[in-house]
C-alpha cells in the first residue's frame, strides 16, 4: 500500500471494519464495537474518519470526514479523545495491505475505545513487567509460549497436556520473580483481551494463531510491553474451546492462566521447579537457555551504555507532567533495572512542548516524572536538537543550566 493516506483505501477499510463490527453485533462483550473511527497519516496528519467531529474541523468528502490533525497532538495507535470525540485513532502506516491482519488490527484498536465502558480501565503499568527483560523471565515465558503454540494445533488429549505444560511454566516463573503475576496480569487484561478480540473478531485460525505465538520471539525485542500481544490471543482462543462462557464475569483481577488451569483441573505439583525443568526438555529448553545467556550479556552492555549515556553523561532534563502523551514501540523498550526505561524512539508531549526522538533513546524514570535525553547541540538554538531529538518549546519555557553540573533542564519562564 501506499506509505501516505490513499482516500479510497481509507473508505475501503473503514466499511470492512464497519461490516466487521455488524458481524459481531456486539455478542463478544456485551457492546458493539463499532464507533468514531479516524486514520492518521503519521508523516502528513492528514486524516481521514468514519464521522464529524464535534468542532468542526473536518470536512466531508463522499464517505469520509477529512482534514488534518494538529502538532501539539500526538498521534498514536490508541483510543484518543481529539476536537469533541472520542476515537479509536489508527496510524494509516500501520495498517497491513493483508485483508486478515487489517482486521485483527482495527478490531484490536477498537476494544480499546470501549474498555472501560466494559469494565476495563486502563491500567497503571508505567514501569511494571521488567522482569520479562531478564534472563529468568524471558526462560520461562517462553517456554510457556512454546507449550500455548503446541495446545493450539493440536489434538484435545495432547491438547491438555500441552496447556498443564504452560499453566507450569507460568505458575514457576511468577513463583521465582517478585511481583510477577500481578503485574503480567495486569497487562494480559489490557493488550491481551485487545488482541484476543482482533483475532476473534478478524477471524484468525488456530493453526494461525499458533504460527503468529511462534513468531513472538523474533517479532519483540523486548518483551516487556509485549508479551501480552501473543499470551492474551493463544489463552483466549483455549478458553472459547474449554470455557466457552469464561467472559461473562470477566474482570481486570481475572487470570487467564487460572482460568484455563480451573477449566481442566489441572493442580500444579509441589516440586514445580524441578517438574518444571523436566518438562522444559520437551520443548528444546536447554538451546532456548543458552540463547538466552547470550542474549543477556549483550543485553547488560546495552544497559551500561544507556546508563552511560543519560545518568552519568551530559543530559537535558525533562519533568513530566499528568497531561504527558507519549507515542512509542512497545516491543522496543529497554528497562534499566532500579533506574527507569529507555525508549529507543519516542514521540512526547507535554505542557513544555513537543519533542520527537528519532534514535539515541529518551530515559523515563519509574514513576514518570521526570525525563532524558542527551544534552543539546546548541542551547540557543530554536528548535532545541541534538543528535536524533528536537524539541520545540511551548511558550513560557526555556532551558537552563543545572548548577554544579554539565546538564541542561527545562523552567517555566515565571520561576526566574
């Protein structure tokens, strides 16, 4: 497809989507997805919607509303309430040209929009799961992506097996990592029943189910925003087989996992680990261990150059305030254990400005209130820029140095 918003596709996808939506007439959650729908294109803003907005700053043009969406708002793959509406906003590049994945996708982005109508907030998960970025953690779940695949395409008594197989591998990975269930949980109810719904919706096959579980790993550098994306989908398609009523009920406290496991009867043994270990074999666990050694070394010199970079180098600081937006790469982020998380690339607004981080990374600290990147090239300059950022200035803000320092942050005019 074309890299910029074709008018005729976008009419084109939104009626699929539409159609899509009729089909389910709302019998997956009690609610029809269908709603306020826009396209964005990233590299233009053009956009292209199902609908008006409320302020008038589309315009109609055979079956879409067209216009442009302004800088200060950052575009994102999301739910996103802009000019009196609240839409499931799409970035037009991320659509796929196979009619199959477009689908999942849009039906994906479009629970997002109703969730919490149905019961499911969005979840506070700033910095949780960064465990799935350790040796142990990425081991285990792994394997339990490995026994899901197996479970999916297979018949119902190798099919029970492989499930007890996943609920164990589970069950000793969330043992052995503090905080662990509460926080995959957490996310697993959020990115996992958004995908789960793309499948079931879209119409994605157990065999294609499984084959997308065993490309996870190489699709997701990181897992720690991600996971979710290939767990949520492979449990919720078991449980429509075992559980067929297993939604209604359904809450953000719920588990997957347990609710598959209950569904069986399956108990997990005292001696999990050791079982554990035994089982993995089945599953080529001893290669998977020692990619993942490997994996890890070079991964502990990632994080020492990151650490090198914005804790100890010059920087530009940045609070972060509660009306932060941030567009990024899930699958990309890099945890720096006790410190904060990298994201590689970053679109991020706040009431400082609007800054676009193309490479070099931004460092978010855990709670998400404060922000850096490397120190700027020129302090006067207008934009501010470095070596893959730019930053422009709201009005009312300037940079300062840090004193007793090499850094640079950024003050509102007023506090002088």
């Amino acid at each position: 497809m074309s890299n910029n918003l074709d008018h005729g596709l976008a009419a084109q996808y939104l009626a699929e989507a539409t159609t899509m939506f009729a089909r389910d007439g709302g019998l997956l959650w009690g609610i029809s997805l269908d709603g306020p729908m826009i396209f964005v294109d990233y590299e233009t803003r053009d956009v292209a919607a199902n609908q008006p907005d409320i302020e008038g700053r589309l315009s109609p043009r055979a079956a879409l509303w067209i216009g442009r969406i302004p800088p200060e708002v950052v575009v994102a793959n999301t739910a996103a309430t802009w000019s009196g509406v609240h839409w499931t906003m799409v970035i037009w590049q991320s659509l796929s040209s196979d009619p199959l994945w477009r689908s999942e996708f849009l039906a994906h982005e479009a629970f997002h929009r109703i969730q919490a109508e149905i019961g499911f907030p969005q979840p506070d998960i700033a910095d949780a799961n960064t465990h799935l970025d350790t040796l142990e953690g990425r081991y285990w779940l792994q394997l339990e992506w490995r026994a899901l695949e197996r479970a999916l395409v297979s018949s119902e008594e190798t099919r029970a097996s492989a499930i007890a197989d996943a609920v164990l591998f589970r069950a000793v990975r969330r043992a052995r990592l503090p905080n662990a269930d509460a926080e995959e949980r957490s996310l697993e109810m959020h990115e996992g029943l958004a995908e789960y719904t793309g499948f079931r919706l879209g119409g994605v096959t157990m065999p294609q189910a499984a084959e997308y579980l065993s490309n996870a790993p190489g699709r997701y550098p990181s897992f720690v925003r991600s996971f979710a994306y290939a767990s949520g989908p492979a449990y919720g398609l078991l449980l429509d087989e075992i559980r067929p009523a297993w939604r209604e009920g359904l809450k953000p406290q719920s588990d997957l996992g347990i609710l598959l496991q209950t569904g069986l009867s399956i108990e997990i043994p005292e001696s999990s680990v050791d079982d554990a270990k035994d089982r993995a074999r089945a599953y080529g666990g001893e290669t998977l261990h020692s990619q993942e050694v490997t994996r890890d070394r070079a991964r502990q010199a990632e994080i020492s150059q990151y650490r090198t970079r914005f804790l100890e180098e010059p920087a530009l600081h940045l609070p972060v305030s509660s009306k932060v937006q941030c567009a990024f790469d899930p699958r990309a982020t890099v945890p720096i254990p006790g410190s904060g998380t990298v994201f590689p690339f970053v679109r991020v607004s706040d009431i400082w400005g609007l800054l676009d981080v193309e490479r070099g990374g931004l460092w978010m600290s855990c709670d998400w209130r404060s922000a850096r990147v490397t120190a700027p090239d020129d302090p006067k300059a207008r934009p501010l820029n470095a070596d893959g950022w730019t930053l422009q200035l709201a009005p009312g803000w300037q940079i300062r140095p840090v004193e007793g320092t090499s850094n640079w942050e950024l003050r509102q005019e007023e506090d002088s």
